[in-house]
C-alpha cells in the first residue's frame, strides 16, 4: 500500500516589526535666519533610552518642543507609534503618550504637592468625571497621585504648598508630573541642572527604574547622566546631527569632544532657542 503523500504545514509568517515609538524625518525649525534645527532625522524604537547632547545653543531643546508639540517645525514630519503627529495638538499629544518636564520645573506654586500631580495626571485617569476639582473627594486619583510622590521621594510633602519646595524638590515633582499620564515617550530637558550629588542619586535611581516600555530622550549636559542613563546618544551641532550612535562610542569620539565644548552656533547665547 502506497502511503499518501504529506503536506507539510505552512510555514507561519514571520511577526510584523513595531514601528518606532518615535520616528523624525528631516526635521527642520527656522527662526528668521536662524536654523535652530535643521534636518533631523531619528529613530527610536519602544524602550529605548536615547541622550542629546551639543553645546548650548545646538538646537537640544527646539528639538524637544518640536516633539512635544510646544513648537512647530517648517520642516519634516513626527511620528509616534507609525502615526504622523506633526500637525497634532500638544494636549493631543500629551494623551497619546507624550509626556515632558522642562529646564524650568512647571509647577504649580499656589496648589499643594499632591494636587500639582493630581492635575497632571487628570486628563489621563480613566475614571475622571468633569472639570478638574481639589482632589480631597477622589480616592483613587490620590492614590495615584501618591505612589507618584512615593517613587520621585515628596510622600512626605504631599499637603505642602508647592511654593515651599527647593529647586531640587521642585525637579522631582516636575517629574513626578511628567509621569503621571504614565508616557510611552518621555522626554526629559536637562533634568539634572542644579541639583545636588545626592538629587542626581535620586534621578539615576527613579530613571534607572523606568518600566522598559517607556522610551526616553533624554537632553543632559552632565555627561556622567548621560553614560548611566542612555544607551544610544545623538550628538547636535549648530543644530544638525553631527553623529548618533551607541553611547560609549561616541562621548569618547574626538569630534564630539570639540563639538561639545564648543560654541555650537552663532546664536549659542539664545539658550531659549537651544
């Protein structure tokens, strides 16, 4: 008896590659005759914990605005996810996942500790009902509220006037805002400037202990956050991309060096624009 042949089981298909979490292509920001950004491309995949770094004035933080939506490029398009958001809100921005905290902590000075980050967090809470409102009524928004606190060390300031923080206490709590919409994109700008060793202790640890499905660019001038925090670094310079590759590699690359301690751009006075 002559057996059947056999039809061998299709071969399954191989799984589709996620798009990057954050994808710029030829991103360009143009003030008068000044190109604070100009044809940026990168692309970060989820998770990734990725570093900017340049001199003052290098474009860092025009770069982040033009992410976050602050600002808007002449230029090129963003990304998040696959989704072209390059002409998108930031408060669109913000619950698709973008979250950031600035070179100046954005803190609500006159609201308590607790409700800054009550208030940052109700836009994202699912169980949010109307206008924001003092958040003595709401259990389960202060119980998030709290663990927020707990992670960035501010527990024990929650009833506190936010007016009452010093400026490295005002940077947790800044974070701790930015993390309370519970980002896939975070963007962090100079997060460790003014702080004391033992506040950068703190950062590295609350950074360090990120869930992995939480990316993060990261604009930093202290290099030694940089090398703990970041695996891959792009370098901008007068504000083009003057190399980006895996971290070690390039903070030990000559280039990098000058280009770091140098002046970056003609308009490296106008920090705002850097």
């Amino acid at each position: 008896m002559t057996p059947e042949p056999t039809t061998a089981a299709p071969a399954s298909a191989p799984a589709a590659t996620p798009p990057p979490v954050l994808d710029l292509t030829r991103l360009t920001r143009r003030y008068g005759t000044l190109t604070a950004v100009d044809d940026v491309g990168l692309r970060l995949p989820a998770g990734a914990r990725h570093a900017v770094i340049g001199p003052n004035g290098a474009g860092k933080t025009t770069l982040l605005n033009l992410i976050a939506g602050t600002d808007r490029p002449d230029h090129g398009t963003i990304a998040l996810d696959g989704v072209d958001i390059t002409r998108t809100s930031t408060a669109r921005r913000s619950r698709l996942g973008i979250a950031r905290s600035f070179q100046q902590p954005s803190v609500i000075a006159e609201l308590s500790v607790l409700d800054n980050i009550v208030l940052a967090g109700w836009p994202h809470h699912p169980k949010r009902r109307g206008a924001w409102r003092s958040p003595s009524r709401y259990r389960q928004h202060t119980e998030s509220a709290g663990r927020h606190l707990e992670t960035v060390g501010l527990a024990d300031l929650a009833r506190r006037p936010a007016s009452t923080l010093s400026h490295g206490q005002r940077r947790m709590l800044d974070l701790a805002a930015a993390l309370a919409g519970a980002p896939r994109l975070l963007l962090l700008d100079e997060p460790a400037a003014g702080l004391t060793d033992g506040d950068i202790g703190r950062l590295l640890g609350i950074l360090g202990g990120l869930p992995s499905s939480v990316a993060v660019v990261l604009v930093e001038h202290h290099v030694e956050v940089v090398a703990q925090i970041a695996s891959t670094v792009t370098v901008l310079a007068a504000g083009k991309v003057l190399v980006t590759g895996e971290t070690q590699e390039v903070l030990a690359h000559p280039e990098v060096r000058d280009a770091y301690h140098g002046t970056g751009s003609p308009a490296a006075a106008t920090e705002a624009k850097g």
